[in-house]
C-alpha cells in the first residue's frame, strides 16, 4: 500500500515533533503492508513559488537517514489555497514526489464555487491537483465532487474518517461508494492513523478491487507521474441496503 498524505517530516507543522515519533509512525506503517509514504507538510499557496522552506529541507534529511528499512519516503506538501496559485507552481517544487499532481486543501467552510474556481486554476498551470479530504468541507456533497473531479481534479479521501459516525464519515462513505474516491490516505499527524483501516470496511462492502486501486495502483501511478485509473462504485445493493436502514433509524 502507499500513503500520499502525511505530516511525518518532524517539527515543522502540527504533525509529527520529533524523528523518533515519525520513525515510529513509518515502522508502524510497514507493519501493515505499506511500503511508500509521502511527506506533506503545510505549506501557504503563496509560497509555493519560494519551494521548501529551510527548516523543511533540515527535517527532511534528518529523517532521510533513520528511515527504517521496507518503507520509502517522498517529498509533498499539502498545499492550502489561500491565493491563485503562482505560475511558478508548474516548476514541481512542492509536487507529490516530482510528480505533475499537486496535493492541495481548502478552508472547511469554503463554497463549492470557490472549490471549483481554485482547482480549475491549478489544472491551467499544467498540475493535477489532487483535492484532499473534500469530505471535510461543509459544501461537499456527491453532486460537488463529480464537478471538481470533471475539472480534472484527483479525489483524495481520508481513510480513518470511513469509520467516522455520520456527518464526515457518511460523506467519505458516500464518496467511496460512488467510485468519486481516487485515492486514500491516512493524513497522520504523527498519531495512530493509518490507511489500513479501510480495508476490513471495504471487504465488507465487495471492494476488494476498489482496494487494489485506491490503495495501491493509483498513489503507485501518481509518483510515476502517469495517469491513474477509474475506481468503479460498490456493489448497488450495499447502498440500497444503507438507505432503507437510515429509514429505520430516522424512526
């Protein structure tokens, strides 16, 4: 498996602290079967035409050298889109391990028409951006993210929140089940989030191949720079089965 979404580069965002605590992390990771992870720090759309700031490039050496064995990092950022992003954004400076994909988010309460507006922009400077967690957002809804994915937007949904109750976990759910979920990640922040945990929810749900491709092919894809692959929905009948039980339950 491979996670492209991670705050494990150490004391340079509210993620991970210290080396030890990422190392930690990533053995943990290995013990699940993941053997790629990507380093995304926070980083202002407005500096993203600087690159990595010094302390960035500091905590990504020193990491570098105690990564433990059967993993690989990669260099990212977790863009937020406070301004249009810079022409200078098409050099891949802060790209998902040089990749043209480009991991970006948003305020919660951000409008749809925003959402779309930005992303649209950054496809116009020749990057994939690859939206993550667009179930946080307060305008996400199926109909919004078929929009933004029609923009050439890559869907990046977070793995833990598929075992949230309602609300955030319903929409990842909702997501997921629709085939509108490119990829997933764990979005560690130094803590026990793992992109593993939507496995048992998938075999659940008939998704043993929609795994295989959230989870593997796909992030594998992006870090080759090559174009990824259409996830199909889940079973019709997983999601027939929900709606009459949320009818039981509104009761």
């Amino acid at each position: 498996m491979i996670d492209l979404h991670s705050h494990l580069l150490p004391g340079v965002d509210d993620g991970s602290r210290t080396v030890d605590q990422s190392v930690r992390v990533l053995r943990a990771f290995a013990a699940k079967g993941i053997t790629d992870v990507a380093c995304t720090p926070h980083l202002l759309g407005s500096n993203v035409a600087l690159g990595w700031p010094p302390a960035y490039e500091a905590a990504w050496a020193e990491l570098s050298a105690k990564v433990p064995e059967g993993i690989r990092i990669h260099r990212g950022a977790e863009v937020m889109l406070d301004r249009p992003i810079p022409p200078a954004a098409a050099d891949r400076k802060v790209t998902l391990g040089g990749s043209r994909y480009l991991l970006v988010e948003f305020n919660r309460m951000v409008p749809a028409e925003i959402v779309g507006r930005a992303l649209a922009e950054v496809s116009h400077t020749g990057l994939v951006p690859v939206l993550a967690h667009p179930e946080r957002y307060s305008s996400c809804t199926v109909e919004t993210v078929r929009a933004w994915r029609d923009l050439g937007t890559v869907i990046q949904v977070d793995a833990t929140t598929m075992a949230l109750p309602r609300s955030r976990g319903d929409r990842a759910r909702d997501l997921v089940r629709a085939g509108l979920a490119d990829i997933l990640a764990a979005d560690n922040h130094g803590d026990e989030r793992n992109v593993a945990t939507a496995l048992d929810w998938l075999g659940e749900h008939d998704g043993a191949d929609q795994a295989t491709l959230l989870l593997e092919t796909n992030p594998r894809a992006m870090l080759d720079d090559l174009s990824i692959y259409e996830v199909d929905p889940l079973p019709v009948k997983k999601t027939v089965w929900r709606f009459v039980r949320r009818m039981f339950e509104s009761e």
